[in-house]
C-alpha cells in the first residue's frame, strides 16, 4: 500500500529534535524556524514537556469523555488563568478544524441562523464547515460549498455591515493575524469595529487563534493586541500541545450548555491534557510570551532593514516577509545550503517565520546572516 499523495515534501528525512535544532538521518543539523506549522512552541522535546508525558503515560493514556478526568479541569484553570478568560468555558477537540467546527456551530446554535462571515485569505481548517469559510476554492470540494458563507474583503467594514443587514449570520470568524494568507495583521479598528457589528446584529464574534494563539504574538492571543475585545468564542489548537493534537474552544458566558450539545471521542484525552498542561506551566516559568515579543521585535527590525525585502509583517514570532519576487527559490536553498526551515504562504513572495518562542537569539542571527547572503547573490 501506498500513503494518497498530497503533500509536496522536502528530500529530509527527520529523526531527531531538541529546542529548535532538528536532525536528519544523516546527522546533518537543522535550525526550525517553522515549528511544524507553528506548532512546536516551546521546543522541541522540551525536558517538561517529556516528562509530563511520561508521567501520564505510566498511569493512563486514555478514557472517554463517559467519565470524570480531573485533568481537564486542571488545564481549564491554569488556562484561565494564563490567558484572562478564566470566566469563559473551555471545550477541548482534537485541532483546528475541528475547533473551527465547533465554534461555527455554537454561533448556529445561538443564533438560529446558519450563514458565516469570513474574510480574503482567510484559512480556517479542512473540514465541512471550516473549509467553506477558508478563502481557497482549490480545496473546497462541491458536497462543502455553501451559499450561505460569504468571504468579504479583508479590512472591510462596510462590506460586513452590508452583509449582516440581510438577517441571516450567525457568526463572525476571523485570524487576529492570517497565517497562511501570508501574516497578515487586522488592524484594532477593524477587530473593533467587527465586534460592534456583530453586537448590533446579533451575530457572534468567532476569533480563530488556532496559529497565533498561545503566546506566539507576545500576549497570549494576537486579538489581545486590541483593547478591550472579548470575542464571544476563541478557538485554539497548534501551539497549545508542542505536537501533540490537542484544540479547544473559549466559549463566552452568555452560552448555554446541555448534554450532548458538542462531543468527541479523542478530545480532552489524559495524555492531551498533559502535553497542554506543560505548555501553559513552560511558557510562565520561561516567561516565554515576554521573550517572544522581545526577540520578534528586533528580528522585524533587523529585516527591514535588509535590502530586496520590500515588506515586513508580524508581531512576537509570527513573522512574514515579503521578498521582490517569489520566495520558493529562497526557502529552498535556506534549506539546502544553510539547512534552515522557514514556512510558505499562500502569497508567494512571503516567508513565514514561526519558530519556538524560546530559540536564542543566536539562532535568528543564524538566519538573518543566511538569508542575507542568499539574497545579496
């Protein structure tokens, strides 16, 4: 049997990782300045992280959610309490798809209405209801299509408010900062004014924090960057388990709940709970959410000073930058000749940058001085 091919991969085979150095079957070292899709936030086979893992393992991998797993209510308080929303209500899932599922079909439920709001270069996940608000028709298959989603121009109030006048939207979804668009940043008035508009309308106000959540900006999520903005539903996953599939929703106290309102057979697992327990406990022992936004904002400045990069995006370490041309070219000779990982976009001149939130700076100077060379070739 063969796998069903569609992934385009790179020829590296890896074996090994610790921090933010990978190693291939050669032995040949890399620096990951990708995480695996933002994933890896606090490492690579971080000594805690391993050993919460370990410790859980020894004592029960897995039961349903048919019984009480105290765990999860450990990573609901230390999440409350880490991220400021300790008087929301935590629902735990498998990823971000499955997060962006649930939280579109909370905002039904709420609201009686089915249409969703999403908007250009928007990436939302894979799956039935997430993938119809995602802004990329090649991957929207006919049996996902929906008329009742509307994907509106990026930054544009009027459109939205034009849209929620026609009385059918029950939600709102948004990435405070696009990863796969290509990093891009909403501003405060438009996340403001999307919350204004969604309280005068009676829709919910979804914010999709499944790649910039978790400490990667600097504040545990990107939309926390804007005063003042509660949104009614935060949805989660990458970061929040340093590879281990875990995702969740935040679900505002205006919500009801019932008995089998949402379920998952996976979610909210005993060895899930730990893996997201040790990143919670790592990122306020390192005061990594500080040291993000301390190395990401002398990296963004050190690249716009750089000559043939013609913009440069992001906040804390969640980093695009714009090349004159297409970037393809660049990422892969990071890779080949100075054996470094940086991430794509869905525009092609970018480069992401979406390293662990405690690499060295050492290790970004490594990559300025590399990217550098290739560029002034």
């Amino acid at each position: 049997m063969n796998l069903f091919d569609v992934y385009p991969l790179m020829p590296v085979t890896i074996e090994k990782a610790y921090g933010s150095k990978l190693w291939d079957d050669q032995g040949e070292e890399y620096l990951d300045l990708y995480g695996g899709h933002a994933v890896i936030s606090i490492g690579h086979t971080h000594p805690h992280f391993v050993s919460r893992l370990k410790e859980q393992l020894n004592k029960l991998a897995f039961y349903s959610n048919s019984v009480q797993i105290p765990i999860q209510q450990d990573l609901a308080k230390k999440l409350g309490e880490l991220s400021g929303y300790d008087e929301y209500a935590l629902f735990l899932c498998n990823s971000g798809a499955e997060a962006n599922e649930n939280a579109i079909k909370m905002a039904s439920f709420a609201t009686g209405k089915s249409g969703i709001i999403s908007f250009s270069g928007a990436f939302h996940g894979r799956t039935s209801a997430a993938v119809a608000a995602t802004d990329n028709p090649k991957i929207i298959a006919p049996s996902n299509a929906r008329s009742d989603f509307k994907i509106l121009p990026w930054e544009d109030l009027e459109a939205t408010e034009a849209e929620l006048k026609k009385g059918h939207t029950a939600g709102i979804i948004i990435e405070a900062i696009q990863g796969v668009g290509g990093i891009q940043v909403a501003s405060d008035a438009f996340l403001s004014g999307l919350a204004m508009l969604a309280q005068k309308y009676g829709a919910k106000l979804i914010l999709d924090e499944v790649q910039a959540g978790f400490g990667r900006t600097g504040k545990f999520f990107a939309h926390q960057w804007t005063s003042d903005l509660k949104p009614d539903i935060v949805t989660m996953a990458k970061g929040m388990g340093n590879g281990f599939p875990i995702g969740g929703i935040l679900i505002a106290p205006s919500f009801e709940s019932s008995h089998g309102l949402l379920g998952t057979t996976f979610g909210g697992n005993h060895l899930a709970c730990a893996a997201s327990l040790a990143v919670l406990e790592v990122l306020e022992k390192e005061n990594l959410m500080e040291h993000a936004s301390e190395q990401g904002s002398q990296l963004i400045e050190e690249l716009k000073t750089m000559e043939h990069i013609v913009d440069v995006r992001g906040r804390g370490l969640m980093i695009g930058l714009d090349l004159e041309g297409p970037a393809a070219g660049i990422r892969s000779e990071l890779v080949t000749k100075h054996h470094i990982f940086t991430g794509s976009a869905a525009t092609k001149q970018t480069i992401r940058l979406l390293p662990a939130l405690n690499i060295q700076r050492n290790d970004l100077n490594s990559f300025t001085s590399a990217l550098q060379a290739l560029l002034s070739s």
